[in-house]
C-alpha cells in the first residue's frame, strides 16, 4: 500500500475518534473522505449528495483508498 496523503489520515483519525464514541459519521476533505453509518438518516444523505457531486466531477465514487 502507498503512503496516506494527509487528508487519508485525517479520515482515518476522525474514523478512529468516531469509533470511539460511537458515532455515525461522513467527513470529506480536499482529496478524501470517509463514512461509517448505520442508521443515520443525516450521514446517509450527506453521502449520496457527495456521490452525486463526485459523478458530475468525473470522479469515480466507489474508490476505496484504504485498500
């Protein structure tokens, strides 16, 4: 795996801070962003508004940079 940009490691962090709280989440920062949900009908939406965002910008919405 290549080294994290900074914005994957704030993800990461901000996943690691939400884990421990226990709370749903979805950030998104210039070159990453990141999403834990279950039932959090807030985070759900911000997230398919930022899918939606990311088709228009010819972004591939489905990349997973922590693989």
């Amino acid at each position: 795996m290549k080294e994290l940009t900074k914005s994957q490691q704030f993800c990461l962090e901000i996943k690691k801070l939400a884990k421990k709280y226990n709370l749903p989440f979805f950030v998104v920062t210039d070159g990453a962003s990141a999403i834990v949900n279950k039932d959090c009908p807030a985070v759900y939406h911000a997230r398919q508004a930022h899918i939606q965002w990311e088709k228009e910008n010819h972004i591939n919405s489905k990349h997973n940079w922590e693989k």
